[in-house]
C-alpha cells in the first residue's frame, strides 16, 4: 500500500543514536529533501551524545526537539502533548534510534504514521516479534539485511516512502560553525598536526580499542620518524581521558610530552568538529571521530576489530581501514553481539591486538608522504 503524504509534510526524524550514527543519516536527509523539498525535516534528540549537532544551523533541518531519555515519565507525558501542536504526519525510527518512551510518546503526539527498521534481534526472537508488530498499529516495518552499509539501511525508509526505482545517492556531511577559539586554546594555529583517538565509547567498553601501550610506541615511532614536524593531538571524552589516555601519557618519557597536546574531556562537539577539520592526518577507532573524519574527509586511518566493518566501515577515498587479525575479528556482525556483550565474556583490549604498530605507522606515513 504506497504511502501518500502532503506535499508539505511534515517529519520527525529521531536522534538518539550514537554521535556517528547520525553522521551516517546524513545520506538520508539530503536525500529525503532531495526527492521531496517541500518537506520539513525535525529533529528529536535527547540522549547526551550530540547527535543533534553534526547538522546544526543546516537548511536541511527544521527545529530540533530535546527531550533527555532520563526525563520523569511525567515531563515526557507532558513533552509529548505539547509536540501535538507541531501536527507531524511521519515520524522515522532507524534501528538504531527506537527508544520505547518514543514509540509510545508519538501516539500521544498524535503522530499518524510510523516508520522504523525491524531490528534483527526482534527478527530473531519470533516471540517478540509476533508480539511487537500487531502493538504498533499504524507502524510501517523496514526489513534490515545484513551486509549492507548503515548508510543504505537509513535510505531504505525513504525507499520505503518513496517507491521509486532511483533515489539519490549522497556522501556522509556535517554542518558547523567553526571555533576559531579551540585553536588558540591549544595552540595549534600555523602548527600541523595528527589527531588521535587512544580511547572510544567513553572509555567504558574496551573490546573495539586499541591499546594504550601500542598507542605509546605509535607516538615515539611518529616523534623520531618526524620530530617537531607535526604536533600530536590527542581527542576523546572524559571518559577517554580517565580510561585510556592517563595511563597513555603517563607511559611515556617526559621527553616526549612536548610533543603531545592533550584535548581529551576539553572540548565541546563543535570545538572536535573544528579540530578534526585542521588535522593534517586523524587516526581513530570506530567511533564518531571516526565518521566525522570521513565525513570531512580528511585523511584517516580507521582501526577496526570486532565491530561490523560491513555496516559501519568509512567510505571515502581519503579513508583507510585497517583490521585486527584476531579470532574476534567482526564478532559483532550483523548484530550478532553487543560491545557490552564481549565485555561480559571478558574479551577486552586484546581483540585488537592484531593491529601491528609498525602497519599502523606505515599506514600514516604513506597518507602523510605519499
């Protein structure tokens, strides 16, 4: 049954996702205003990732909505009232961004309509599934196959919609005011330098890092091979900072720490937006740093170990990946596993360890002199 919505429509996309994974819905939404411009395209974010920003001030967004996900059940009650107002005909759910408290709340919004991703592991629970589908009334289901890019996965709700053999095809983008501000705090105005993330996931799972000590003998490789010739900066959160990037830097010899600018737990998301796009060269796991890198496309080299290369892996030509040779490698394919789940089976840092620190100091010099 094809899905007819006013040439003024209005959609709710949700944004409680990972940092990352909304860069990876960029496609998405300069597609959506591409086949349909007349559409406004809202936000509704909350979760304290940012995601909300990697647009922010873009003529592709309308409003952006901020409901935090640890809201009392009451505010959102009363949240999702007032949202009746904005008079939404779709709201689009990624497998990715599905909070319940949302599913439930766009009802009391008077949301008409509903897409969303049918997540694999309800797939794979016919139980849940079976129970899932007939309590969602007025909810369209987007299948999710494996092997194919998170990117495309966030297209398919418009292919959904749109029924169309062709829809657009657009690169990850961002959308920010540079802050000259965080250049001068650091000192790095006129100073080349490398951007690297020792830490992902602030720094609470462990299993898709590389380790700090392979880190501190990347640095010293890059310090004798190069000398003052590039500053290294070191990005990440707090939780980075505590849980990677302390012992990394008190790893190293005194000598070095000149070197070395530590921005960890410093920055706001549009001051690591700024730094990024000046980074001569960034080197980072998984992670969000990772997709705005490649979204920017500034040279980078991705450290990929047990998550799913498949769906999330960089795609631009300035990008390169490099994989760990470990048994867990992609032990998170296709869902099959969370980062929390290796953490219960104990599987920490060494699921990267078949990352070599001289392929990753070639790997940056062939970007850097090549």
């Amino acid at each position: 049954m094809p899905i007819v919505l006013p040439r003024d429509a209005k959609i709710l996309l949700s944004a409680y996702t990972g940092l990352g994974n909304f860069v990876l819905k960029t496609p998405l939404i300069q597609a959506w205003k591409t086949v349909y411009p007349h559409h406004q395209i809202d936000l509704i974010a909350g979760n304290g990732f940012g995601a909300e920003f990697v647009l922010q001030g873009s003529p592709l967004i309308g409003k952006t909505h901020i409901l935090p996900a640890s809201a009392s059940i009451g505010q959102k009650i009363r949240f999702f009232y007032r949202l009746r107002q904005e008079r939404y005909h779709l709201l689009l759910l990624p497998f990715d961004a599905q909070p319940n408290f949302l599913v439930y709340g766009s009802y009391l919004a008077g949301i008409p309509l509903r897409i969303r991703h049918l997540h694999p592991a309800v797939l794979r629970n016919r139980v849940k599934c079976a129970a899932q589908m007939p309590a969602a009334p007025k909810t369209m289901f987007v299948p999710v196959p494996p092997n194919r890019h998170e990117t495309e996965l966030n297209i398919d709700l418009l292919r959904f919609v749109y029924a169309q053999p062709n829809v657009p095809v657009f690169p990850t983008i961002t959308h920010f005011t540079p802050d000259a501000h965080v250049m001068n705090r650091f000192e790095l105005y006129g100073k080349p330098y490398l951007l690297l993330q020792p830490g992902a996931a602030n720094g609470v799972y462990m299993a898709k890092i590389w380790h700090h000590s392979h880190f501190a003998r990347l640095i010293q490789e890059l310090i004798t091979q190069f000398g003052n010739q590039y500053q290294i900066v070191l990005a990440g959160d707090k939780g980075d900072y505590d849980a990677c990037i302390t012992p990394l830097l008190n790893s190293l010899p005194d000598v070095l720490k000149p070197y070395i600018t530590n921005t960890a737990g410093l920055t706001l998301l549009p001051e690591l937006m700024t730094l990024i796009s000046h980074a001569r060269l960034v080197v980072c796991h998984d992670s969000g740093i990772m997709h705005l890198a490649d979204a920017m496309q500034i040279p980078l080299i991705a450290l990929y170990g047990p998550t799913d290369d498949t769906r999330t892996r960089p795609l631009k030509p300035s990008s390169e990946v490099l994989f760990s040779q470990s048994p867990h490698r992609a032990a998170m394919y296709y869902f099959a596993q969370t980062e929390a789940d290796l953490a219960h089976q104990g599987i920490g840092q060494q699921a990267m360890d078949g990352i070599l620190v001289q392929t990753v100091f070639e790997a940056i010099a062939g970007k850097l002199i090549g």
